[in-house]
C-alpha cells in the first residue's frame, strides 16, 4: 500500500468516526504535504456534519497583564521590566463587556495573567455584576486556581473556564513555565470538568523542543479529559523573553494539528485564534476551514489593548465594530454566517451528528 492511500484510509476511518492511535495521529502529523488539503477537507466536513456552519463569536476583555508566572515564551512574564502594567477597573471592565452585549455577542471572556490581585470575592462580584446587566455567558481564563475557587466561579455564574495546557511533556512543560508542573494544570482542568464547566485546553504548535510525537499526546490529552473547547495556536516567539529570536512560520503544521483536533474529538469548539492571523494574513480564514467554528474578537479597550504584550504583531487592532464588520465579510467569503445563540458544545448521537 502506498503512503498516499495509507493516508486516505486513516482519513476515511477518522472521518466515519473510528478513533486514531497514537501511532496514526503521527502518521497524519507527519505526513507528506501533498496529503495536507485532504487532511484540511475532512476535518472541514466533519465540523459541517458535528457542529454546523456557524461560526461563535466570543468577545475577549484582556483585564490585567500584572502575572506572577514566568513562563519562557510570554511578554506578560514577571520578568518583562520593558511591560507597562495595567489593572482594568470594574466599571471598565462592566463597559466592555456591555460593548460585547451590544456587537449581538453571547459570549464574553475575561482573561487576565496569573494576577492575585483579583481574588476569588473580586471575581465573583465582577462576574455577578455582568451577569446581571448583560445576561452574557461568562468564560474566565485566569490561570490555575484552588478548587474551591473555581467552585465559587460556578456558584457566581461563570459558564466556561479556559486553561490551555500549553504542551503534553512534563519535561517541556517544567522547562517552559519555570516552578509549574504539568500535572497539577491537568488536575486543573479534571476538577473544572468534574465541577460542570464546558473546559477549555489547548497547546502552542512549534515550539522549541516541540516533536511530532508530543503534539499526538497533546492531542490524546484534549481528549483524555473530554474538553469542550480546544485552543491551538502556533508559537510566536516575542522579543523580551529569553526564546525572542526562535523562528516559526510553519502555519501549515498548526492547521494540522487544529484538523486532527476536530476529527479526533468530533463536536468540540475550536478557536480560529488571533495568533494565527498574526503569523498569516489569511490563517484565521485557513483555521476556519480545517475545523475552527469559532472567532474571539477583542474588546479590550486602548491603551489597555496594546499592552497585553502575549506575542508580537497581533491582530485584530482598531474599533470592535470595524473588526467584527471585517470579520463577518470574511465568513461570507467562506460560505459561512455569524452564530446567534450561546454557541455551546452540542450534543452528540452515536453516529456523531449534531442534536
């Protein structure tokens, strides 16, 4: 049998639902370029067929860039001296999230480095707040916190809870986000399952140290731990970490791994992410169409925007409104429409079609 109807069979089997091995997921890591845009279109198949054509809008508010973390490849890291810092206050944030209310967005997302400044009672009564004013669906991305914490989180309103794991090797992972372990950030993220949350994990593609065979554990883990949604984006190396200088412009490997996500875990909601329309002036349309159904447009007012300095050359600048109008011309140009519901993972049949 030849590699290219190896490749063929392993798509037709992933498409009608047969799960991948280790060994396969490599295989289709790995495999020749020739076979990536059959790669592309059955995971754009299966995303028509598991979770429609719609495409989620979340509407992201990056509140503080202050972090206690000092992870190698962020410019939010304790380190970054050349940051300039900012806290958002409540009524800022309160105003934001009302912007999101009024672009017809169900779905906001309050993100913030690993800030302790913002307890779990401040949270909470922020979260209240929104809930009570926007009706919005509340996603928190916070990094890791106590049990009891995310606890509180549910019990205050909050929906959804982020926490990309970054990469599957404990080794990388020690290496890359110095003082943390890996198996404390998966502990994270079973307790928000056990607890009721629609989960977020997610890796970074092409970093350092990076193999084949850890972005397959990676993609193992998203499903080990049955999360809801799945946020992969390539490695952008900024200049004021200790990695600035470290090339990646394999967009094509991030949108395997983005494909092989969706086939692998079927129903998931899977982020076009601003990362890959800062590494491609089209990467976000090409995500789209390998297995994303969702675009998270920031309304995190200037000049609070600029400074949450994660990577360089990010996307997604100027007024919301003019964003969003851009956005939606773009999904037109793909055949696709703007969700108007929350936009939660659907439920699945055992023939893997949408209920």
């Amino acid at each position: 049998m030849s590699i290219f109807d190896r490749i063929e069979k392993l798509l037709l089997r992933a498409e009608i639902g047969k799960p991948l091995g280790r060994g396969e997921i490599i295989e289709l890591l790995k495999m020749p370029g020739d076979c990536v845009p059959e790669l592309l279109a059955t995971a754009d198949r299966v995303r028509r067929n598991d979770v429609g054509n719609e495409i989620h809008l979340r509407g992201i508010i990056e509140f503080s860039n202050f972090c206690e973390r000092d992870c190698l490849y962020c410019g939010l890291r304790r380190a970054n001296e050349r940051l300039e810092r900012y806290r958002m206050s409540d009524e800022e944030i309160l105003a934001a999230a009302e912007d999101v209310k009024a672009a017809g967005i169900a779905t906001v997302v309050l993100q913030s480095g690993e800030d302790a400044f913002y307890d779990v009672s401040k949270i909470c009564l922020l979260v209240e707040r929104i809930k009570k004013e926007t009706d919005l669906v509340v996603t928190l991305s916070l990094g890791e916190r106590p049990p009891a914490d995310y606890r509180a989180f549910l019990d205050a309103g909050v929906n959804r809870y982020l926490l990309k794991h970054e990469t599957a090797s404990p080794e990388l992972y020690k290496y890359l986000r110095p003082g943390c372990r890996l198996d404390r950030r998966v502990t994270c993220l079973k307790t928000l399952k056990e607890l009721g949350f629609e989960t977020g994990a997610g890796n970074m593609v092409g970093l350092p140290g990076q193999t084949h065979e850890i972005l397959a554990d990676d993609l193992l883990l998203m499903r080990l731990i049955d999360a809801d949604m799945l946020g992969i984006g390539p490695f952008i190396p900024h200049p004021d970490t200790p990695l600035a200088g470290i090339g990646n412009d394999d967009i094509e490997l991030t949108l395997r791994v983005i494909a092989l996500a969706r086939l692998i875990t079927r129903n998931t909601n899977i982020p076009a992410t601003t990362a890959l329309a800062s590494l491609h002036p089209q990467g976000r349309l090409l995500a789209l169409q390998a297995g994303a159904n969702v675009v998270m447009p920031d309304f995190t007012p200037e000049p609070f925007k600029r400074r949450y300095d994660i990577y360089p050359g990010r996307a997604d600048v100027g007024p919301a409104a003019t964003i969003i109008a851009g956005l939606e011309k773009d999904f037109r140009s793909i055949g696709r429409t703007v969700g108007t519901g929350a936009g939660n993972r659907p439920a699945k049949t055992n023939s893997g079609t949408v209920h």
